[in-house]
C-alpha cells in the first residue's frame, strides 16, 4: 500500500465536506503526493478505490493539472515563468541557460534527481519578471547569473 | 408544460427540459429546426464542450448552449440571427484548427457530422498557417475499433458512452487545452460488449470499427430500415446495403427498444445474411441416401409425396412439427393452419438460449420467441423427448435450433425417423439426417412481423434478394400445404393477407399487421 493509514483518515475526513464525496479528489491528490513524490498508477488505483471511482477517472485530473506529476520528480521543482511579461523580460533565453547549465531541457529531471526543471504558463508575478519559482518559494527580477546561483544552492 | 417559441413559432414543451432536449422530444432537431451540435446526445449526460449548438436568447445578453439551457416558460429562442450564424462559423473554425485535412482517404468521409457542419455553418477558407497538431493515428484501442487521434474534436461522446452505458469507462480526456487527448490507460483496451457503438456516435472520423472501414464508401449504401434479428430484444437497426449486399448495421433509434444502441454481437450479425453456409439447393435424398440437389418444386412434391405415404402407412399422429423462434408470426401462423388441417397435433417452439445482460442482451437468442409463444406453440423441451424416445415418424423442422443441448443435442436421434423435411437459412448438421432441404428466407429477405421480449410487435422488410432460389417458411408450408392437396391451400402466399389475419389466430395481435407496425413497432394489446 502506497498511502499510509494516517493518510487514508484524512482523506475520509475532507471527503465528508462535500456533497459528492469526488470533490475531495483534489484534496486527496495533493495529500498523497506530498507523500509519494508523484501518483503512480499503483497510487491512482488506491486514491480510486477510496473513492469507488475508476482509476482512469483520477489520472485524468492527475495529467490535467501542471502541479501534479504521473511521473517521480527530482528533489526540487524549478518552475520558470515563460508567459508574455517574463518573455518580454528575457525568461526564454533564461529557461535556455539554466537548460544548458543543468545539462538537461524543460521537463526533465537531472541524473542526480535533484532538479526538475520546468517552465509555467504564468506565476502572477509579472511586476517582478523574469523569475522562477523553487518548490513554494518565489525568485524574483533575475538574470541568468542570479538564476544560477539559486539553482547551485539547492542540496 | 412551458411555452417555447424557437424561430417564431410557439411549442409546448415538457417542464425541465433543456432546448436541445426540447427539440428532441418535439421531433425537430435537425429535422425542421437545426442546430448542429456535436457533444450533445439523446442518450448521455449533457457535456456542453463542443459550443456549436449556441443560439441566441431573448432577455441574455449572449448566446446560450442550446445543449445545456433549460427552457423556461415563454422563452424566445433563435436559431437562425446573424449572431448565431456568425457565432457557428467561429466555433467550426476552431474546431478546425487541428482537424487534418484527410476527407479524402477517412472512412467517415460522407457521414461525417465536421463534414456536414463544415460545408453548412463553416467559412470556407482557413486563416491559420501554423502546423496542425502531430498526434498518433490508426491506434488500435481494442478488438473493435481504431482510433484516430488527430481527426478528435473532443466531444466527449465515447468517453461518456463508456462511463453511462455499459459503464466500463475505458476512455478518458488526459492533459489539458491544446494539449489534450483521448487515450485509454496504459495497459487497458477499450473492450466491452458495447464497444462498437463509440463508432456510432463519433461525429468524425476519429473511431471507426475494424470490421466496417474501408469495405465501402457509405454514399453507395442505402441505410435500409430493419431489426437485429440475433436475440429476442430486437435491437431497431439500419441495414446498411449495396450492391444486393448488406455490408453493416448501425443502430436505429427506438426508444421503446435499444435508444440508439447496439450489442456488439447483435451488430455483427449481419454477416449471417450473406454468408457462405447460407443454405441454397434445395435437395431430395435418393433411394441409395444420397442428398440431390433438384428443383424447388421437386423438392416440395417430394416432400408431400412422403409424407402422404407415412400418413397412410401409419396416419397424422406420428407427425410433428418444430419451429426456431426464427420463424416470423406470418411463418408461424401459416404453420398453425397446416398443422390444423393436416391433423398434426404435436407442435412446439424451439429457443435456443445464452446470456443475457441488464442493457440489451436478452437470454433468448431468436427474435420471435414471444410471437410463437402468442401464438400458441408451445416450447418444445418435453417433444423433443418425446422424438427422442421415439415416438415421432415424421418431422417438420424449421430452423436447427432443435439440435441445440437443451432439446436434441444433435442430429443423431433423427436418423431413424421415417421422414424429415427441413426448412432453414443455413447449413447445420440437420442436413446429414433430412430426407427434404427447402432453403429459406432471412429476415432481411422478407415482409415480416416478430414480437420481442417485451411483447412489442416489430417488422422486417425484404432489403436485399438471395442469390439463390429461397423462400419465406410461410410461403414453403402453403405450397406444401398445396401439393398435399389440404383444404384451404393453394400454394399462394400473400404475406400481407396473413399478416392481417393475426389477430384472428391470436386476441393479443388484434388490429396489428404488417403495415401497422411501422418502423418503430407497435405492443401486442395488454403489452403497451
């Protein structure tokens, strides 16, 4: 079993707050991949036999929103902004240096598994472009040096 | 009831109903009123995904989903304003946008709905010049079906029918936006009883069934109206037909029966029509016991000759006749006047039986059961002991489902009868032992009448004609009726004539024939 008993309680509990019991699927989804790192069909199966749905129902939301992952990740989530104020700012060329500083493209994880590097559609910081986004941390008014220094810092 | 005006003109509609809905029940959609849609469907859950069925609302300041907008009492509704029209050209041009360009070589070219609304509602030049999306093409999603994804517009329709219908939920929307698709999960394979039908009800050429694609342009059949003849539910099917031939069925709407579906089984069914083990020659086994192809009416003479001799060696009470629940109410019903007036007083019905599921699929699988059993005959389990045991000279036999385990278990307790005249569609083993063959008409070969399970009274009409010299069981029976000189035969049979006289023969067929059934069936009295 992928999902520890602790977790399975609350599930049960977020599960009562709504009327159909599939509104906490979201809930639920985030709760396990703090855990696991990512949902694995082993874990899209389990998240579906709580909640009496078909597992393809759960990898459905799974692929369709950006922060959760069907595949493991790397140790920390580097996402970089690339939408129309970051680019106008240089977050393309940016995202092209750190690709080539970590030896791997947008959407790969590094061999050591420490980064996984990304680019997002937009982080609603736009005063403050080009930046990027280290797990839950903001990194703001960057340039290539900067964004480096950031990424050679994480363990 | 609310009061709908749509283009002017004001309806009744039934309260809770959404305009699509509304249409629908009043028989208009896309048949007087047209608003082209692709997600919605009569039969599942209400998507509003694909957006073309917008029309414009009085009191909203902008366009509705036809699909998704319950109709409110006294709501004016307009299908045919420029907003609407220009709104229409907008949603096919985005639906456009990935769609490949591939009429030419697609399947669905013809039936296709992108098609269709493309030429109807859509602007004819595209304004974009950056590459359609690369995506994955003639994907084998199952025993059934191919998919195409590039040619999806993502109506959702397969993925709901899954879900809802026979409730598998094999497909599923993965990703997001531009990037999404539909796929089975790794590992599964779109594979349920019901499968075919995605088929159906894709609005393009994205899913097609292996067995259909690339047999024929579909501009060449003529959709011919007619039942699935493979169990006694009596799916309402088009029997797709060219060259004399039918190449499919697809299932017609009948919301008494099937709503707007098929089993998978059923629809292959067609392939019995013109297959080759159809039974053609008729034949006389020799004196040396060899089977002879002859002519027809060589065979019926005899058939009449021997068995005139067996009645006047041994007299009407060794003879019996069995009928298939193949045989059709008007067969069945001339069968009944020959067993009358020849005396014969041991009849019965055969129905071979399999599973059965909660949708469609019922556990009889002939499509007349119900009408034999209306019509007096009664199962044939305790006569096929009795034949077994030896008991019976003389058989009748229509249809082979006699052999199946549940009455004979095979030809061989036959083989010592005095006489056996057989008349059926196909090859069986019943062919070692008969000592007469009469090939006979299919369904699709003829005017006739079935009640299925539920005792409502459907019909067949003659789409395609054997190759070979058949004829409908009723028709055989009254010549044979005829050369045995019987009263009341004279080796006509007008199937119309018999068909009115059902409710004769039987109170529940009362004001029931053939011409009143229609296409979409009538309930024998005290089955409505």
């Amino acid at each position: 079993m992928v999902i520890s008993d602790a977790a399975r309680e609350k599930i049960r509990a977020e599960m009562a707050k709504y009327p159909k019991p599939e509104g906490a699927l979201l809930a639920a989804l985030h709760l396990v991949q703090k855990q696991t790192g990512h949902i694995s069909g082993e874990t899209a199966q389990e998240i579906a036999d709580l909640f009496g749905i078909h597992p393809i129902r759960v990898m459905e939301v799974v692929t369709f929103y950006n922060m959760f992952y069907d595949e493991p990740q790397g140790r920390h989530h580097v996402h970089v902004c690339t939408n129309l104020p970051c680019s106008l700012r240089g977050a393309r060329e940016l995202l092209r240096g750190l690709e080539a500083h970590l030896g791997i493209e947008a959407g790969e994880t590094t061999k050591d598994g420490r980064v996984t590097l990304a680019h997002e559609e937009c982080l609603g910081a736009c005063g403050y472009a080009p930046m990027l986004r280290v797990d839950e941390t903001y990194h703001e008014n960057l340039d290539l040096a900067a964004a480096k220094r950031i990424l050679d810092e994480l363990e | 009831m609310a009061k709908l005006t749509i283009d002017g003109v004001e309806y009744e509609v039934k309260d809770g109903r959404t305009i699509l809905q509304a249409l629908d029940d009043l028989g208009l959609l896309m048949n007087g009123v047209d608003v082209p849609h692709y997600c919605w469907h009569p039969k599942l859950t209400i998507d509003g995904s694909c957006r073309l069925c917008q029309v414009e609302v009085e009191g909203f300041p902008k366009l509705q989903i036809g699909c998704n907008t319950p109709v409110k009492d006294g709501m004016v509704v307009h299908t045919k304003s420029e907003r609407v029209k220009h709104a229409r050209e907008g949603v096919m041009e985005f639906l456009l946008l990935n769609h490949p360009l591939d009429c030419p070589i697609c399947d669905q070219a013809g039936e296709c709905k992108l098609q269709d609304y493309a030429f109807e509602y859509g602007v004819k030049h595209a304004r974009t010049e950056e590459p359609r999306r690369a995506l994955k093409k003639n994907v084998d999603l199952g025993p059934t079906i191919k998919f195409d994804q590039e040619r999806c517009i993502l109506c959702r329709r397969c993925v709901r029918f899954c879900r809802e219908v026979p409730k598998t939920g094999e497909l599923a929307v993965f990703n997001r936006g531009d990037h999404s698709v539909i796929e089975t999960v790794p590992g599964m394979q779109l594979d349920n009883p019901y499968s075919m039908n995605v088929a159906d009800i894709c609005p393009v050429g994205a899913l097609t069934t292996k067995d259909f694609r690339f047999k024929i342009r579909v501009w060449f059949l003529e959709e011919a109206p007619g039942i699935c003849t493979g169990c006694s539910n009596g799916c309402n099917v088009y029997l797709g037909v060219a060259n004399n031939k039918v190449y499919r069925y697809v299932p017609r709407r009948n919301d008494s029966v099937n709503d707007t579906w098929i089993c998978d089984v059923g629809r292959m069914t067609y392939e019995e029509i013109g297959a080759p083990d159809r039974l053609k020659l008729p034949a006389v086994r020799s004196d040396s016991g060899v089977l002879e192809a002859v002519p027809f009416a060589k065979a019926i003479d005899a058939a009449a000759a021997r068995l005139r001799s067996l009645v006047e060696r041994k007299g009407a009470g060794v003879l019996a006749a069995v009928a298939s629940a193949h045989a059709s109410n008007e067969d069945l019903l001339v069968l009944a006047r020959f067993l009358d007036a020849y005396g014969i007083r041991h009849s019965g019905v055969t129905v071979r039986r399999g599973d059965s599921d909660d949708l469609l699929v019922k556990a009889e699988k002939a499509a007349n059961a119900e009408g034999a059993r209306t019509l007096g005959f009664e199962e044939a389990g305790p006569l096929a002991k009795q034949i077994a045991g030896g008991g019976i000279d003389g058989l009748i036999v229509l249809g082979h489902d006699l052999l199946d385990p549940a009455y004979l278990g095979g030809e061989r307790t036959l083989a010592k009868l005095d006489t056996v005249i057989v008349l059926d569609t196909h090859v069986s083993a019943l062919e070692r032992v008969a000592h007469v063959i009469l090939p006979v008409r299919h369904a699709a070969e003829k005017d006739a009448t079935y009640v299925n399970h539920a005792g409502r009274v459907q019909r067949s009409w003659p789409v395609v004609e054997p190759s070979f010299e058949a004829y409908a069981d009723g028709e055989v029976i009254s010549r044979l009726g005829a050369a045995l000189g019987l009263p009341g035969f004279d080796g006509k049979f007008d199937v119309r004539e018999v068909s009115r006289s059902l409710g004769a023969a039987a109170a529940a067929f009362r004001g029931i024939d053939l011409e009143s059934v229609g296409e979409q069936g009538i309930p024998l009295a005290g089955k409505g």
